[in-house]
C-alpha cells in the first residue's frame, strides 16, 4: 500500500520538480498539497488531481494523511514541523531542517515520543556516485586521504529571494553550507575539531553570502567553502597518499546529466561516468523504508542532530569580526 504524502509549500523548486518527482514514484501517492497562495493552490491541485485544503490545520486534520513533505522557507520549518509531529504525521524536511541545534533537538525529541520519522532531503546522498566514492575510500584506491576540498558556489538569485532574509531562515550556510557539511559528516567520521570558520556578508547583504571552514579529522584535513555571487561550482577534490579523486558535479545533479569521477593516479587519468539517474526518487523511497524501521529512524536523527550541531559550531567559531576590526 502506497504512503499518502502532502506537499506544504509551492516555491519554484516544489512546484516545477518536486511534485513531478514524487508521481513516479512506487511507494508514494501523492494525496494532496498545500499553500497559503490559494490561486496557485488551485491551479496545481487542479493539475494534478490531489487533494488541497482551505487551511494548515484543516490539511493536519486529515487522519488519511501518512507524511508532510515540507518545503517552505527554512524559517518556518520548526514551527512547522512541530505542528506536523504533533499531528500525528512524519516529517519530511527540504535542507536545512531547522535553524539551530536547539530547534533540531527539539523536532527530534517530538518525533521519538511519538515514533515518528525526521528525514532531512539531502539528495546527493542516494545518488550512485555517492555511493561509489565511500566505496573507493574503503577500498583505498588513492590512499589514505590527507586533504579534502569541498565546493559549493552559485550566482546570486533575485534579490527578493527568502534567502536573503534573515526572518525567513536566510544565508548562504542553511542553505549551501549545509551540503559540504553533510557530506562531510556522511562520508568520514565524526572525530573532528574545527581549525577555523568564516561567515560573511557582502555588504550589501544582511545575511551572510560567504562561508570557508577548516576542520580536521584525525591525519585529514578539510576544507569546506560555499557562497553566493560566485561562478557556479559543483564539487569535491580528495588528495590522498596514492592518488587524487576529483567527483562533479557533487552535489546538485540535473536528472538528464551523466556526473563523472575522475581518478589520478600513476600519470594516468581514470573516469567513471555514471548514468542519468534520478536520485530524488532514490532518496523518497530510503525514506519510505524508515517510517516504518526504527533502528533507521534512529539514524535518521542521529544524521540530523550531528548536521544541525556542526552547523551551530560554524556559527559559534565564526572568525569574520577577527579581520573586521
């Protein structure tokens, strides 16, 4: 039997990708979505022949809904995702899933009392390539790494964007830092100790737009760098003892688009092309599986805690009053 999912909020990115995504999906139906915009609500619930409610609390009402698939602006997400919990449905999360370690604490400790699933849409993570460079770092095929270079930058978007507004959850590090800082948690181990962070602003920005950490992790160093108002960039560097693993792009994929590892080693190039895959319909079936396994909804929390606090140390070691004074 498929999981009734409902869609909460219709931005660009839900409304022109997300929904077509969970239609070819097999454990999924989609019931329903939502928006306060009730002419676009109509139109896109007319198109594709799903339910839609009149209200929040009228569409948290509804007993035959399974699980809400948030995407809204990050400054809502707590506030919403408790409302979620507290009704009673599992809570699928677009990244970053909350503004602190707190709030995330918080939805964790809900959704434990009450057995339900926190899943947090990092989707690079159940993409094929992915899977192959922890795969490749097992197997050592370059060595024992020493230095990781993490990239994630993009053009600046419409100034009237939520992601330029603090109240709305803003800022380069919820929104692109927190895919470096995810992968780094998912592919090495948590023995770490931030060396250095930095979060700016372009001046004509109130949020911040820039972010560099240094962290290291046993013999490894990494870097993890991200912003907006650059040149696009996509990717990750592994310099290790044998060898250099270089993926891209890394992190977001289009669907029709074949990513590449490129492996440098002996004076000889190695390429691993993978093959058009869909790896948001990868990710909401993983999440389908968790809902009703608890050791996997245990580590579900366990990855959303782990990201929320390092993205909070970022924070708490910010150095940019250091070369601002």
């Amino acid at each position: 039997m498929k999981i009734n999912l409902v869609v909460w909020g219709l931005g660009k990115h839900s409304a022109n990708k997300v929904i077509d995504i969970i239609k070819k999906t097999k454990k999924i139906n989609l019931y329903g979505i939502y928006t306060r915009n009730q002419k676009l609500l109509k139109k896109i619930s007319k198109k594709y022949k799903c339910n839609s409610w009149k209200s929040s609390n009228e569409m948290l009402n509804d007993k035959k809904i399974n699980v809400i698939y948030l995407a809204t602006p990050i400054g809502f997400h707590f506030s919403e995702g408790k409302r979620i919990l507290l009704s009673g449905k599992h809570f699928w999360s677009e990244k970053s899933l909350a503004c602190s370690y707190e709030q995330v604490k918080s939805l964790v400790r809900i959704a434990k009392k009450r057995n339900l699933a926190i899943c947090e849409s990092f989707m690079f993570l159940y993409h094929p390539m992915f899977k192959k460079i922890k795969d490749l770092l097992v197997k050592k095929i370059i060595g024992s790494p020493y230095f990781v270079n993490f990239n994630f930058f993009c053009p600046h978007l419409e100034r009237t964007n939520w992601r330029y507004k603090n109240k709305l959850g803003g800022g380069a590090l919820l929104d692109l830092g927190c895919y470096p800082i995810s992968s780094y948690l998912n592919l090495f181990n948590l023995n770490l100790k931030i060396f250095f962070a930095l979060l700016k602003n372009e001046s004509s920005y109130k949020v911040d737009t820039y972010g560099l950490v240094f962290i290291k992790n046993k013999d490894t160093f990494f870097k993890l760098n991200w912003g907006f108002g650059y040149l696009y960039e996509n990717k990750i560097k592994i310099f290790g003892s044998k060898g250099i693993l270089e993926a891209t792009p890394f992190y977001s994929k289009p669907f029709n688009h074949r990513p590449i590892i490129k492996i440098y080693k002996n004076n000889v190039t190695k390429k691993i092309i993978f093959s058009q895959t869909n790896h948001f319909i990868e990710m909401l079936n993983s999440f389908s599986d968790i809902i009703n396994d608890k050791k996997k909804r245990n580590e579900q929390y366990k990855i959303c805690l782990n990201q929320s606090k390092l993205i909070d140390e970022v924070r708490k070691r910010n150095s940019f009053n250091l070369f601002n004074k």
